[in-house]
C-alpha cells in the first residue's frame, strides 16, 4: 500500500512538473510576444522636429478695417480655429451645429471652461500642447491628458469590454489589437457632439492606427492615423497627429481653480452679488 503511495505520488509530482512546463512555456511565448510589440510608454508633447527653423513672431495685429484672418509667415491666410467649411458634413449636422454656436454665441464658450474633457477625436487633436501620459500594459494602455486630467483607457484581448456592458462617454469605449508594430484602436459608444471641431453623432466610429517613428535627431516620435465614419458626415473623416517624446517627463496637476468655485458659493449664498468671472 505504502509502494503504491509512493508511485501515486511520483505520477502526481510528474504531473505538476509537466504542467508547470506548459505554464512557463506558454508564459515564455506571451512575454516574447508582448515584446515585439512597441511600448509607447512615456510623456509626449506635440511634435516638432529638431531640425526645423525656429518658430516665426506672432504678427502684428492687423489695422484697423483690415480683414480678421491673420497671415501665416507664408502669406496665407489662417482658417479660423473651429472653422468647419472643408468637412463633408451633411445639411442636418451643419444645422445643428449652427444651432449650438448660435446659443453660445460671441463668448465660444466651450467646454474646457467648465472643466469638461473635449472628447474624442478633439482630446487627441489637442493634446500635446498640454502633454499627455501613456501607460502600457499587455491587456490594457492608459493614456492622461494633462488638459482637464483627462484618462482615456484603451482595452486589449480578454480586457475589451462585452458589448452590453458599455457606456455612452465623450471619449466613447476604446478597444485594441496589434498588427505587426501598429497598435489598432476601434472606438465606439460615443455621445453626441457639436461642441468641437469634428463634430459627431452617437453613431460615430473612430479607427486610429498609432506607429512609432524617429526624428531627425534619433528621438521617437509617436504618430496616429485616423478615420472618423458618421451619418453627420457624406465621406469618411481622416487626420493624422503626431507627438514627440519629452525624456524623464512628467505631467502636472490641472484643476479648476479654487476661487471660481469659492466664488460661485457667495453667489449661490446672495443671488444680487455681482457674477463671478469663473461662471
């Protein structure tokens, strides 16, 4: 009996030897294949390549009855931030677009006044004037905008979130896969919008296709593709943002400030006091 024992627990030790060789096999495989894959951790800033002559002077401001476009050193004339005449928008979204521009009227009140996130693909067009943080992980990358503390989280292989699990949100649900060295991101889930540049519906998707690439100074540098598809739109939307990496960067704290907020509480306390600029 004590024999017999003996050997069952020789082929139990056996078989937990075999299967930690499976385990650390496979372990082995997943990490050699985690590393093949680009890690885009690290701050970046808005691209800028080491070579390029320095900025030109802000010009001067134009004589009075001059046209409001402002010439680049080029001598074109600048659109307008916000100008939406080059987008293939159909005649509904124009009218709600319209819409919302005439209630906020001359102020351009924006959501970044009141300490709302733009959303995407506005967060991502705009960052790197504010930097942002990318931190990544095999199933899962987080990306802090530094505007608004903004943290959008982008979902990889058994973390993508089912279907009848998400939520409507201004950055929408993002869900990933490698192909080769391109990192693919699929967003859906949006909330409407008409308070940015690409204006969007519910029904908006968003593909971004992130690579790595260097400068002329060897530096990496982190560029996005990508195509926006809606019913607000008759063709597909596509841009293209690139980044540079700020070595041992670090973002810093972004809140609204404290007195606007002390300020509205007199106002809420005495109705007649004179409005707060925060509000």
């Amino acid at each position: 009996m004590r024999k017999r024992a003996s050997l069952t627990g020789l082929g139990l030790l056996s078989a937990i030897a075999v299967s930690a060789g499976f385990g650390l096999a496979n372990a082995q495989v997943q990490s050699k294949a985690e590393a093949s894959h680009p890690d885009f951790t690290g701050v970046w800033t808005s691209y800028r390549d080491p070579s390029a002559p320095p900025r030109a002077a802000r010009p001067a401001a134009p004589p009075a009855g001059a046209p409001a476009a402002a010439a680049s050193a080029t001598g074109a004339a600048r659109s307008p931030r916000g100008d939406i005449s080059a987008l293939p928008l159909t005649e509904a979204a124009k009218t709600k677009i319209a819409e919302y521009r005439a209630m906020v009227g001359a102020s351009g009140d924006a959501p970044g006044a009141h300490c709302v996130g733009t959303g995407l693909p506005g967060s991502m067009e705009g960052s790197g004037g504010y930097p942002m943080e990318i931190l990544q992980r095999p199933e899962q990358i987080n990306i802090v905008y530094e505007a608004h503390a903004e943290t959008r989280r982008i979902y990889l292989g058994n973390r993508i979130i089912p279907e009848a699990d998400r939520l409507p949100d201004r950055n929408g649900v993002s869900s990933a896969r490698w192909e080769g060295e391109t990192l693919v991101v699929e967003v859906t889930d949006l909330k409407e919008q008409v308070d940015q540049r690409h204006a969007h519906s519910d029904q908006a998707r968003i593909t971004e296709r992130y690579h790595l690439e260097k400068d002329s100074a060897g530096g990496r540098v982190l560029v996005s593709d990508w195509t926006m598809t809606d019913p607000f739109y008759t063709a597909p939307v596509k841009g293209q943002k690139k980044w540079s990496e700020v070595p041992n960067g670090h973002l810093l704290p972004y809140d609204c400030p404290e007195q606007g907020w002390l300020e509205h509480l007199e106002e809420l306390r005495n109705p007649n006091a004179p409005k707060s600029k925060y509000y």
